[in-house]
C-alpha cells in the first residue's frame, strides 16, 4: 500500500465508516476524499446497530420548537439552544435526503412515514426502516452510494493510531493495516469513529467502539466538553450474550410495561413512568436490581401480536435465548448506550485542532445536554455531516510532506473496563470516581495497548470528579442535587494528566487499590 498512499496525499481523510462518516463522504462528493475504515464497511458500528430511528417533526400537530423543547428538557439544563434549534430545524430535510439515497422507511397505507413515539417525546415523531433495524437499512443504503461514487477511495481494514499535528495543524495520519504501519498526509481530517461503549462491561454497543477517535483527538492536543454524561439505556436484554441486544424504546412507545418478578409494576412515583426520560428511567430500574429486584419488559398484550413486525431483530435475539416476546416477560437491565459528551466542536463540526473536525457521537455539539433525547443522535449525525463536508470543502488543501509511519500499538480496552464500570455507572461518587483515575493514571501515561483507552477514562473520571452536581445522566450521591447554575465542562488531556497526578498525591488515596 505505501507506494501508492502518497498519491492520495491533499485528500480530505475521513476516519470512521459509520453514517456520519459515510454521510460526510457523499456530501464532499465530487471532491475526492479518502474514507478509513477499521472493519469491512457495515462491520462493527453502532450506527449498524441503531434500532431506534431518527427523530424529526414531522407529524401534523408537530414542528421543530416542539422539538426543540423536549431536547432541552430531556438535556436537563445542559443542552446548547440555539446547536439545538439548528440541527432539528433540519432534521426533515435529513430524512428526505437519506429517503433520496434509498432507504426505505416505513410508511403508513398512505405513503406518509410512519412515526413512532420514545420516551420523553411529547408527540410521535421517530421515523423507523424496517422496524428495528433502521441502522441497518440506512447503512446498507449509504454504503451502495458511496461505492458507486469515484470520488470516494474506501480503505477497509486500517486503523488510525495518531494524528500528525505540528503547531496545533494536522498534517496526516498514522494508521496501521495487515502490511504495516502507513502514514497518510493531509490538512484536512474528520473524526466520525463513534461512541465509548466498548471501555464498558455491559453496553449494547459493538466492543470495537472503544473512544479510539477520542484517544487520537485527545493525544493531538484537542479540547473536549461534557464528557462526564455518558447515557445508560434503560432496556437491555439481560442475557448471556456481551455486547448486549438492545430493546428498543421504541417497544415501550407501543404500549410495552415494566414489571418486577412479582409481576407487579414498580414505576409509580417516576413521572412519564416507562416513557420517562433515559436518565430518570435507567436510575429507576438501576434502585430496583439494587434492591434485590429482577425486572421485566411485558409486551404480552402490548404490542402483543404486532411485536414481530415492528421489531424483528428484537424478537430474534429473544428467540435465541429461549425467550418468545408474545407469551415470555423479557429480562432487561440497564447497559451503556450512548456517550453525549466528546470532541467540543463549533457550528461546522470544526474541533479546537486546526484541519481537525468532528461528526456523530464522537462530537460534542451541545444538542444533547446532559441526556440525549432518544433518536436525536443519528438525525445530528446525518444533519452535521453535510456542514462538516461544506467547511472542509471550503478549506484549501495543501501539499503535506511524507513522514515516517509510527507504530503505536493496537488499543485494548479490556483492563480498563471493570474501573470504568464500576466508577462511571448509573450512580457514582467522588471516592469511586478518585480510585478509577487512581488505577488509570499509570496505564495511560504507559505505552501498553491500554493507554489510549485508560486515557480517555481518565478524561472521562477527571470531568466526572469535577462536576460536583447531580444532572441529567451525571448522579452523584456525594453531591444529590443540580448545581445553582447549569455550565457545560471542558477538559483537555493534558488537564486530566495534571489533576490525576495531583490527586495521586493526596491522602485521600492511601490504602485505595
Ligand atoms: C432505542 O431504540 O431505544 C434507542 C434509540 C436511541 O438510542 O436513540
């Protein structure tokens, strides 16, 4: 591969081959650019996993203020308004322009979508393909387009490991393939590679999705915000299998029940009970198990008998471990979903690194607050994608040099994943939270496999320490109540290296292991 990789140099490089970077790809077209990919295209991303769909006003009795006020609320003080506002204002024209691709949303017998209704939404306006398996018919259309695109060079199989960055300007990327280490000039480089999920025990995302884009952001110098909300979904099959199968909100906008193992329900007291927002919900089921509970989803009589047209890859999963949705309670707990924090990005998806931008879960854009509203992230990914590709289009490329290929090692969440686990749950505290950037520090500044995934935890436990408020899907028990004023956070790693250390020092930390 080294022999022709020069020819691509100049080219905007797209890291990720989810929807947001598929989407940034087709809108650059005709510009050529190249896409990096981990996995063969559709392998191993969360965006082929989304089974909730995109939210968008489009019903009769809806419009984007609507919109716009259940994102803040569900955000819970956090959410940046007028990000908000400008992104839901064009989520409809999002949708038609995937529908322009192909996908082939679901319908009414009139031809008009059809709209389903999650959690914390005041009127139905998730629009679904295929039932549950949205993310699926969306990637399988996007990614037809951009292999019939020329302008697209598709590279499967690469992993970006760094980002070459001289006086805060990217100058390429360090990637690694089967041959070896490759490095690919350009000014010019989009971060679309995903959520946290897999620095987690339990998450309904793919294990690959372990914040390597927030690790390569992190190690060039970047600046983040809000990276202590990260969202547990109330509702994952409690099975056997690890990543968990997701069930989705959507079940629960159908008219599905939560029941204990007495068969009684135990939401009375939490407002909007099932259809509650994420946070509230997860903390609820999350007290439940605590208190020696096991909890069930009933959609026995609702959906009832529509449950395997509407979520086929649901009842899948359920049949596979013995379950039949129509006559079984489903066992559920809650799981990581979701990561609202990220790269801090501006209107146009441009991060605090020159030539550095930001698009999908990665960033952090200030729509979802301090908890996401269901189905808002993919229509912000597929909105961001096409303001990203215009500010990259819009500036110039310019020749890179050669360097060097770097060889930093593969990166491997696994033995960070029970100190996040347990620090950066449901429900957390500053001792928690002081022993995990205790255990984090030393792998993070090592050269183990570990590094980048212990580096991001460190950002992430860091702004959780600092955040002495409960908000939104950041619940302190050392600190139970919101803070007078509302403030979205900032960190860099450098800042999280220092305060680590700091804290290394400190007595409160002897005798932690
Ligand atoms: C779901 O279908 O419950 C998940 C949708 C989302 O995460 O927005």
């Amino acid at each position: 591969m080294s022999a022709d990789v020069r020819s691509f140099f100049g080219r905007p490089i797209i890291i990720g081959g989810g929807i947001a970077g598929l989407m940034t790809a087709l809108h650059l077209a005709p510009e050529p650019v190249l896409l990096l990919s981990r996995t063969l295209l559709g392998a191993d991303t969360s965006s082929t996993w989304a089974q909730g769909g995109l939210a968008a006003s489009l019903g009769d009795d809806d419009d984007p203020a609507l919109h716009l006020a259940d994102t803040i609320a569900a955000g819970d003080g956090l959410c940046d308004k007028d990000m908000a506002s400008r992104i839901l204002q064009d989520a409809s024209s999002a949708i038609e322009g995937l529908a322009g691709f192909g996908v082939p949303f679901d319908r009414t017998l009139k031809g008009s979508l059809r709209l389903g209704l999650e959690a914390a939404h005041n009127r139905r306006r998730i629009v679904h393909a295929h039932g549950d398996g949205t993310g699926r018919e969306i990637m399988r259309a996007l990614i037809a387009a951009v292999r019939s695109t020329p302008s697209i060079v598709v590279v499967e199989g690469v992993e970006a490991r760094r980002l070459a960055v001289r006086e805060n300007a990217i100058r390429g990327v360090w990637a690694s393939c089967s041959i070896g280490p490759v490095f690919f000039g350009s000014r010019r480089v989009v971060l679309a590679t995903g959520g946290i999920g897999g620095l987690f025990l339990d998450t309904t995302n793919p294990s690959g999705s372990c914040g390597q884009g927030l690790a390569l952001a992190a190690r060039a110098g970047a600046v983040f915000s809000d990276l202590e909300f990260i969202q547990f979904h109330p509702t994952a099959l409690d099975g056997p299998d690890r990543p968990m199968t997701l069930i989705s909100e959507a079940v629960r906008g159908e008219g599905a029940a939560l029941i204990d193992e007495t068969g009684q329900p135990f939401l009375q007291g939490v407002p909007g009970a099932e259809l509650a927002p994420r946070d509230v919900l997860a903390r609820a089921v999350w007290n439940h198990l605590a208190n020696g509970h096991r909890v069930f989803l009933d959609a026995r009589q609702r959906p009832g008998p529509e449950f395997p047209r509407l979520f086929p890859t649901i009842v899948s999963a359920c049949h596979g471990i013995g379950i039949n949705p129509l006559r079984d309670l489903i066992p559920i707990r809650p799981a990581q979903h979701y990561h609202m924090g990220g790269v801090a990005v501006d209107g146009c998806g441009r991060t605090s690194v020159k030539g550095l931008w930001a698009c999908g879960e990665v960033a952090s854009t200030g729509l979802h607050g301090a908890n996401r509203l269901a189905s808002n992230s993919l229509t912000e990914a597929v909105v961001c994608a096409r303001w990203v590709a215009e500010s990259v289009a819009g500036t110039p490329a310019r020749r890179t040099k050669p360097a060097f290929a770097g060889n930093y090692p593969s990166p491997d969440p696994v033995p960070v994943r029970p100190f996040l686990s347990r620090a950066l749950g449901i429900v957390r505290d500053g001792e928690g939270l002081k022993a995990a950037a205790h255990a984090l520090l030393p792998l993070a500044e090592s050269k183990e496999a570990a590094s980048d995934p212990a580096a991001v935890g460190l950002m992430i436990v860091v702004s959780a320490l600092r955040r002495r408020e409960s908000r939104g899907a950041h619940y302190r028990t050392d600190f139970p109540d919101h803070a007078a004023v509302a403030r979205r956070s900032e960190i860099t790693l450098e800042a999280a290296f220092a305060e680590a250390r700091e804290l290394a020092q400190s007595p409160v930390l002897e005798g932690v292991t």
